[in-house]
C-alpha cells in the first residue's frame, strides 16, 4: 500500500484522519448560497450539446486497489521506474486525466528536467517525490498548475509517489 510520505497508508485515509477543512486552513468559508426559488424563480444550469462532451467518462473505481494493478502500463522511456493508468482523455483535444506512481527507487535523473509547450496540473496523491528543477521534496496534497514551457524533474523518490495529472496538450502557447 502507498504511503502518504507521512507514515498514514492511502487506505486508511479518512475524513477523521484529514482534519483540514477550508476554514482550519485560514481561507474564507464560502457564503451560504440562496435558494433559486428565493431568488424569484427555478434555476436552471446550462446544457451542454453532447458534442460538447467528448472526454471519456467513467463510474467509481479505485485505480490504486491491488486488483486493478493489471490497468496500470510502464511509462514508455520509464519502464521499471513508473507506472501509468490514463483515467479519462478527449480524443478529440488530447486532453487527459492520468495517475503516474513512480516505484520506491525511481530516479529520471538519466533523462533530465522536461518541459512542454502545453499546460497540466499536478495533485500529489500519496508518496513523495523531488522535483531537482525546484529543489524540493513534494508530497501528499503538493499542488502545481504548470503553465506552458515550465521545466519539471528530473524526478527521485524513496518510497514511491502516485501524482494525478491533467494535461491539455492542444492548448499551446504561441
């Protein structure tokens, strides 16, 4: 099972184990919203035309359950460091939601920083992993919104890392 690099397994996560809510963190808590009907009618949210929609969908499952181990495919150039299992894409933007776990061990150093001309956020979901173009070790609940061009990596850990990607390889900068 991975770690979160904070000794607390992924499984055993837990609301009562997370005790950060936005208010405990120093944000503001959002305003209480007013009923549509208390604003003079019923609300109704936009359509979208199913065109709209070509990203793939999907119902619950938990990609980091043992039984699912057989979706997961060695990143090409990375075979028996890191892993992949694309959870959604659009085939036609390119645009796709991915978890990569790099293995205890890994280190990309071979291969250096990269960058691309397209923006991806990043969510570390449990591990911890250093990223050598920033100098520091991120770990579970580390956030970044790339934007097009920034250098990444290259990558080690220790002890593993999954990290939620969501990439959009058509929105290059000019």
């Amino acid at each position: 099972m991975w770690s979160t690099g904070s000794g607390v397994n992924v499984s055993e996560i837990s609301p009562s184990r997370c005790p950060l809510t936005v208010g405990s963190i120093g944000l503001p808590l959002p305003e209480r919203a007013t009923p549509p009907r208390a604003r003079g009618g019923a609300h109704h949210p936009p359509r979208l035309a199913e065109t709209d929609v070509t990203k793939t969908t999907t119902g619950y499952w938990n990609p980091l359950a043992p039984e699912q181990q057989s979706r997961w495919t060695a990143v090409e150039g990375l075979e028996g460091i890191a892993e992949e299992v694309t959870l959604s894409i659009d085939p036609a933007t390119g645009e796709y939601t991915r978890l990569t776990r790099f293995l205890p061990g890994a280190d990309t150093s071979a291969f250096g920083g990269k960058n691309h001309a397209y923006p991806e956020e990043v969510f570390v979901v449990a591990g911890r992993l250093y990223d050598q173009a920033f100098g520091r070790w991120l770990e579970a609940g580390d956030y970044a919104s790339r934007p097009p061009g920034e250098v990444h990596g290259p990558f080690r850990t220790d002890i593993g890392c999954v990290v939620l990607e969501v990439s959009f390889p058509k929105r290059v900068a000019d």
